[in-house]
C-alpha cells in the first residue's frame, strides 16, 4: 500500500510517500527527476512510529532526500550494443518456459507482464543495465496505476524468474538479479471465505431464470456445490469420469483459456466421492446416448465448452433471482463444498484429497468450521456454577448453623476450676 505524505512540493523537489511493506511496515520513499528523461527513486528509512526513537521523522526523510538529490547523478545513455533487452530475453525465455512444458496460463501470464510493464517499461535498456533502483522506480509505477500488492509480487516475480533464467551458465546474459532483497508492498492477508450454505444452494437453484441453460444450471450448481470441483475442472469433465460403480467423480484436467490442460497441480488430480443428490442430478441430466468422451456439462445450443463469462453472468442472475449477494463469485460453490464437509467432522488430511490441494496449508482456511470435540464440554466446565437450587439449601444450612448457639456461647470459665 503507498499513500503520499505531507503538503504539495514545489516543482522539482522530488515527492515522498509511505510503502507498507512485510519486512519494516511503513517505511519513507522518495522519487525525483535526476535529469529531464530519468527518474530515481529510492528508499529513505522506516517510519519513526510515535513514542519511539527507531526510524525517520518527516523533517529527517525530507534532509535525507536533499542529500540524495544532490548526490545522484544522471546515468549515461545505455549503448545499444551492451547486451540483450527485455523483447529478445523475453522471446527466447517464452520459448524455454514452453520446452519445459509449462501451462498455458503460465505462459499467458509472463507474456502479460513483459509486454505490458517490462518492455514499455526499461525500452531499450540492457538486462544487465537494469537495477535495484530501476525494479524500485517500476514498482512505484505499478502502485499509481493502482494494481493491487498481490498482482506487483507477481509481476516483480516474473521479472526475478527470467533475471534467474539469464544466470543459467548456458544463457549467462546477466551476472545478478537486481529483484534479489527489493522491498514489496505488504498483501493484505485475509482468512475471511464466502460461501453458500446448502439452503442457499438450494434457494439458489430455485430462483434460476427460465431458459435453454437452465437445467444445465441447476445440474452445475449442484454438482459444484457438493464436489468442489474447480470451474475448469467442471468445464471439461466428461460420462467416463463419473465413476456410478463407486459413487465417485474422477478429476483429471481442466479447461483454461480455451485449452485442455492438467488439473492445477500432481494433487489436483483426484477422486471425488458423489453424495446422494449429486448422483441423483447427473443421472438425471445425463443423456441415454452420450459417449463416454462427450463433455458433461457442454453448452446445450452449440456442444462447445461452457465459457466462463456466460456462467458468471447466469450466475449472477441466480443469485439476484434469488435475492442473495451478487457478489458472490461461481469459486465460492467450491468454499460451500469445503466448509460444509469441514463442519460434518471431515478431517483436513482427507478434505485436502477431496478438494486437490497441493498443501494441507490451503486447506487450514477450513479447519475454523471443523467442530471441536468436547470443546464445549471444557468451557462449560471452567465456567460452571452451581445450581441455584442447591445454593439456597446450602444458604438455608449456613442460617441455621449461625441460629444455633455454639459450644461456647454464654458460658463463662473459671480460670481456677479443675
């Protein structure tokens, strides 16, 4: 997260703003123009926090900027010969990420990020001419564009990915990453899942609009919400994957970006146990004629593959239908699935299984519906009292014990008796 500090600065006095970032909070940077085609940033300190003396006070990050923009001097203008620049490594490392037989979506994404950031980006200076300080001026860039702390950590590790790629003794095109100890902005973490209870799914599924893919809705819906499967991995799954003799439906791909791919990762391809009603919709929906390759849920007009903006979109009509939040996302069908298994007693370790998750770290996001055994047996324990009932008898016998005179009561001793 960036926010600017202070008042407006003057023309050519640079600007100061406050980064959060993971390893020291908040902390002072500074850009300014060096020379009428380069700007500089960098990083001034962190924020003295009040009532503490570690850090910077805005008049400190203000001298210390001074002192920067007096000593920085304008770089020389790269010389075109000094080495490969981002169009050509990028190019060649596309080719190496596509031998290696990366996805699709892998290799959407890097093709993404250099030509949107790198390329516009550095132009035309040299791999090996780029620096820390060059890494630092694009992520603030990318902060003014407003892209969100996840998406500059994933743009910024593209780049890191390809510098580590340039290392290779066989490309040998750089000799460090200038990615290596830059300071990200702080991802804001959430624990925070939406998702549908099973009556929602229910009222969800009844409020569907009438239409040619309302059965097929009604179908998805069920299935999603009571398997977890992935969009894609519903997208393509076909007759043969529904096992009827163990009452278990088989993941073993996905449909992304117009592509058949592998499931997300080794775990993702799995065996799903099918309870009663989801074994119930899709013999229902399924067609006395259809082979075992033809798609389960292929769109009803053209037999194509479902596309995914159409199913947001009925979606959204669904849920609006049924007078939930639109914000919902189809992906939160597939939290409906691991919450309401993590709430029946299903143990995490096979709830991983079940939802293909390549960490059982994923799957903890469920372990807060998991119900505790005998938990609040304890708590009703440590905090008991006794019974009101039993608190007047034990009054009523404290009364009648201080009505009684004691053993001593109105005898006098004689100090020289026997």
């Amino acid at each position: 997260m960036r926010r600017s500090v202070g008042v407006m600065r003057p023309h050519g006095s640079g600007s100061i703003s406050i980064r959060t970032t993971k390893r020291d909070g908040d902390v002072y940077y500074a850009q300014w123009w060096v020379s009428s085609h380069e700007k500089a940033s960098r990083r001034l300190g962190p924020v003295r926090q009040p009532g503490s003396k570690a850090g910077l006070t805005r008049p400190q990050a203000e001298a210390r900027l001074r002192t920067l923009m007096a000593d920085v001097k304008p770089k020389a203008v790269p010389d075109e010969g000094t080495g490969i620049r981002f169009p050509e490594a990028g190019r060649k490392y596309l080719v190496y990420l596509k031998r290696q037989g990366r996805k699709k979506s892998t290799l959407t994404a890097v093709e993404s990020c250099l030509r949107v950031w790198a390329i516009p980006h550095f132009e035309r200076t040299p791999l090996a001419r780029v620096t820390y300080d060059d890494i630092e001026a694009l992520i603030l860039k990318m902060e003014a564009r407003g892209l969100s702390a996840k998406s500059i950590a994933n743009y910024v590790g593209t780049i890191s990915a390809l510098y580590t790629y340039g290392m290779k003794p066989r490309v040998e095109w750089v000799q460090s990453n200038p990615c290596d100890g830059i300071d990200l902005p702080a991802v804001e973490e959430s624990s925070t899942i939406r998702f549908l209870t099973p009556e929602q799914v229910d009222a969800l599924i009844r409020a569907i609009p009438a239409g040619p893919y309302a059965e097929l809705d009604a179908v998805l819906y069920r299935v999603a919400s009571q398997t977890g499967l992935r969009q894609g991995e519903l997208i393509a799954l076909q007759w043969q994957d529904v096992d009827w003799t163990v009452g278990k439906v088989r993941v073993r791909r996905s449909y992304v970006l117009s592509t058949y791919t592998t499931p997300k990762s080794r775990r993702s391809s799995r065996a799903v146990p099918m309870g009663f009603e989801v074994q119930q919709a899709l013999a229902a929906w399924q067609p006395f004629d259809c082979e075992d390759n033809d798609l389960v849920f292929a769109d009803p007009i053209s037999a194509s593959p479902l596309r995914n903006a159409a199913i947001l979109r009925r979606f959204r009509r669904s849920l609006a239908a049924a007078e939930l939040p639109v914000s919902h996302r189809f992906h939160d069908l597939r939290h409906t699935f691991g919450t309401a298994m993590a709430s029946a007693g299903v143990s995490l370790r096979s709830l991983q299984e079940y939802m293909g998750h390549r960490d059982l770290a994923t799957t903890q996001i469920y372990a807060d519906y998991a119900p505790g055994r005998g938990e609040s047996e304890w708590v009703d324990a440590a905090f008991s009292r006794p019974d009101p009932g039993m608190l007047g008898d034990v009054n009523r016998d404290r009364a009648a014990t201080n009505d009684r005179p004691h053993d001593n009561e109105g005898v006098s001793f004689d100090a020289d008796a026997g």
